[in-house]
C-alpha cells in the first residue's frame, strides 16, 4: 500500500511554496508524523509530516522545487524495507554518480562560516555531478544571513555526488559534496552522461549552467533562456529570475531596465562592501509595505498623551496583578483596550476596502506588531474585544516569544483587523507607521518622556507620549481620523473610562 504525502493548507491567499530540506530519503524507515521535510513561504516555514508509517518511497518534489497546496511530495510504502523508487533520482544535481575503480574519496565540508554564524543555505552550484575540478576550484557559493561563503575544491578530481542541493539549509559541520581523486577527463565523461542530461536539455547559448528549479520553471512556465535576466553568477539564471519574468507584463522590458541602476561604487569602496541577499522574509516585508503605499491613500494624523493615570494605575496594581495572573501588567493592554473602545465609535477604521465594497468588522483582531532578529511580523489577538486585561497581557506575551523564537504559524498573523506597533521600546520619539493591507489603521506608539506641560494654568513635568495614526483615506475621513485618535487619548488619560464604556 502506498501513501502520498502532499503539500498541506498553506493559509490564507498562500497558494505556494519552496520545498527547503528533506530530512528523510528513498529507502528510509519512518514513523506516523515524523517530520519528512520543511516547506518555505513568503511568511513562515512549515513542517510536513508524515501521514503514515513506512518506508520512504519517491520524493517527487525536490529540494528548491516550487510546489502549490495540494501538490504531490512524495509517496511512503506501507512496511519497512521497500525499494525506493527510481524517480528520486530525477534531481540530477543530487544523484551519486559512480567512482572510477581505485579513486579515493574527498569530503567536501562546509568551511568556517564566522563567529556566531551557525548554519548557511547553499545558494549555487557551480559544479554539477560528474563535472572535473581542479583543486581550490569554486564548487559552490552558501549564504549567511551576514555574507555569502565561497566553498572551494580540497582536491582535484570528479564530483561524483552533491548532498546539499540549492536551497537546502546546513550547519557549520555538514557534508555538501563528494570528490573522487581520479583523472579528470575519462572519469568525468563516463561517469554520469544521464546527470548532464537535463541541464543540457534547457542551456543557453552562454557557457553557464542555469539552476535546475529555474530550467523546471522555465519549462512549466513555457518561458526560453532568454526571455529571462540571470541574477546569478555569471548571469546564472536563478528561480527567481523566471518568476519576476513570468509575472513582468509582456510588453514590459527587461527586469534589469526597470530598476534604477545603483550609482557608480569606486573599487576601494567597493572592496569594504559586503552584499546579502534579501532573505524571503525581508522581500516580502518590503512588497508588502510598498504595495501599501503604493494602493492606499495614505495619511498620518498625531496627538499626545499624559501616561500619568496609566503609569500610576500599572504601578498600584502590578504586583497584584502578577500574583493573581502570573503574567505582567504592561502597557500594551491598556493600549489595545483604548482601541478596541476607539473602534467601536469609529468603525470604518477596523474595515477594509474590497474591491467598491467596504466591509465592516464586527470584532476587533488586534495585530501587535513584533521585531524578531529576522525582521518584523504582526502576530494577531483574535476577538481582542472580548479580552479582559490579563488575557492580553497573556496573549501578547506567548506570541512574542513564539515570534522571537520563528514558532508563529500562518494562521497566527492572518485575519488582523487593526495593527498597534509600538517603536517606543527602540527609542523612538515620533514616526508615521505604514498600514498593514488590507487594514484600514495602524496606531503607532512612541517614547515616554518627560516634559514641562501646562496644567491648570501651571507648568508641570508630565510623562508624554506622542500617537501617531496612519490611515487609509479613501475610507477613513479625517475625522474619524481625529476622533478615533482622541478616544484612545481620553480613555489613556482616564483609564475609569475604559470600565464605563465612556
């Protein structure tokens, strides 16, 4: 009996994603929900397991493959010791080609990736199996999330196997390749003609083997070589390249004319430089703020407000409150309850637009937006509404962790209503926040500071904080702009408010 195993509910208007790692292969022994492999979106990435017990039958999308939810990934035969099936070996990159008799085998390690750097994703091959080295060639370029890494040849001989596919995540430790110290020429020509195949099969007329994902992709998306910009080494066309190809309009021109070329760099500049690639987050993180500056109609209003009744509330009440919930009273809490009562006076800033229609919400699904070492994401409260205080402060506390440690699932930062981010924990004194699509508001918070205010006709050193709040104007007026932003000041600066529904 065979099982498929298939690409799971990605979430919410995520119809596709890039299969990373396979932590299993053909032939081996695995148990019901044992992770087989690690799924890469533009958000999150997501664990596959396995759906029965058995052996590992053919792995059908492979390592740095682009898959759609529901895809086929791979097949399990039921019982232990199955064959595995001929078609993991499609990948011609990743098959072992056989040694010349009497070659020695060389390890091909990852090389010291720098202090504090633990692990490295293998960007390009510049070799494939059954190619000819020389000792110190280029093999194969890794990328850290600093710098990329050149993995040069500890010896001359045949590539006869490739462990570590484009795509795949290692450690500072793992193996990438296998070198055999034979004699170049004859060995190479007869040791894997069928892994020359497919490359072959979709070159350009340049003397640079594109990227096995990208000549797939090129294939299923009947695009040729050179209707596509290479932005790899060499002008290596990457998978990347052909999506930006198939998704530019056809009259439009090459991506490399679209983009304002970067300004002249001297050499001596140029030498103190160092270039990273995008991870998949910080890309989508910037289309996504781009496309909202570039579909909303974008406007920012700002006030201030006094934190003293707040800071001496928290303070009165903190240590109570922390015996009684086992969580912290903060400020967030007292934040998002000002919201979630600002809302319910101005509701076209918990809507959004669609298409001519506006939808109203009536809940309030609070985004709290987190800085995670790895860039900014916006884990949502569900039904923030219905919270009292410690279930925030609880609810804000797990997803902040579950964010800084990469945990937050797809379903955990979809269907937000509104956004509060808070920049005064960096320092931050004023800013004008950028909505998160397709909410219609974001409240960003800033610094306390003190500051000399007049207060009956006296001056007075007050904690202050300056609001800011961006909204879309084409369904937020001004005033609901103004109004919501003085809601949320009034029941700030008397939180009693709050309890009266005031």
């Amino acid at each position: 009996m065979t099982t498929e195993v298939r690409v799971p509910t990605l979430g919410e208007s995520v119809t596709e994603a890039t299969v990373a790692t396979w932590f299993k292969k053909p032939g081996d022994a695995v148990a019901v929900d044992e992770m087989l492999c690690e799924l890469e979106t533009d958000k999150v990435t997501v664990e596959v397991p396995a759906p029965a017990a058995g052996t590992m039958g053919e792995i059908v999308a492979a390592e740095g493959d682009t898959v759609g939810v529901d895809a086929l990934l791979a097949t399990i035969v039921a019982g232990e010791g199955a064959a595995p099936a001929p078609a993991a070996e499609k990948k011609a990159d990743a098959a072992p080609a056989p040694a010349a008799s009497g070659g020695e085998t060389v390890d091909v390690m990852v090389p010291t990736l720098g202090e504090s750097v633990t692990e490295a994703t293998v960007s390009t091959w510049f070799k494939a199996v059954g190619d000819s080295v020389a000792a110190d060639e280029m093999l194969c370029e890794l990328e850290t999330d600093k710098v990329s890494v050149e993995v040069p040849a500890p010896a001359a001989g045949v590539l006869t196997e490739i462990i570590a596919a484009e795509g795949a995540t290692v450690d500072a430790t793992a193996k990438l390749a296998v070198l055999s110290t034979t004699d170049g020429a004859a060995a190479s020509a007869s040791a894997a003609p069928a892994a020359q195949a497919a490359p072959a099969a979709a070159s350009t007329s340049k003397d640079v083997e594109n990227a096995p994902s990208a000549n797939k992709l090129m294939a299923e998306k009947g695009l040729s070589a050179d209707q596509v910009q290479g932005s790899g080494r060499d002008g290596r066309i990457m998978k990347e390249d052909v999506l930006k190809a198939a998704l530019a309009p056809a009259a439009a021109p090459a991506p490399a004319a679209t983009a304002a070329p970067r300004a002249p760099v001297s050499a001596e500049d140029a030498s103190r430089e160092e270039r990273v690639k995008m991870t998949r987050l910080r890309q989508t993180i910037a289309k996504r703020l781009k496309d909202s500056q570039n579909t909303a109609a974008m406007l920012t209003t700002y006030n201030e407000v006094d934190m003293t009744e707040v800071m001496a509330l928290r303070n009165e009440y903190k240590d109570l409150f922390l015996k009684k919930h086992g969580v912290k009273l903060g400020f967030m809490s007292f934040f998002t309850k000002a919201c979630v009562h600002a809302l319910k006076e101005v509701p076209e800033v918990n809507a959004e637009i669609d298409g001519t229609d506006i939808v109203y919400k009536n809940y309030v699904h609070m985004g709290i937006a987190a800085g995670t070492p790895t860039g900014l994401v916006v884990p949502v409260i569900r039904d923030a509404d219905q919270m009292g205080f410690a279930d925030i402060e609880k609810a804000i506390a797990e997803k902040g962790k579950r964010a800084r440690d990469g945990k937050l699932s797809m379903a955990e930062m979809q269907g937000g209503s509104f956004t509060i981010s808070n920049g005064g924990v960096y320092g931050s004194l004023m800013s004008s926040p950028i909505l998160n699509p397709p909410q219609s508001g974001i409240l960003g918070m800033h610094k306390i500071q003190d500051r000399p205010m007049a207060i009956n006709g006296k001056v007075e050193i007050r904690p202050m904080m300056y609001l800011a709040l961006s909204y879309d104007h084409r369904i937020v007026d001004g005033k609901g702009a103004v109004t919501f932003l003085v809601r949320v000041k009034e029941a700030l600066e008397d939180p009693r408010r709050l309890l009266m529904d005031l």
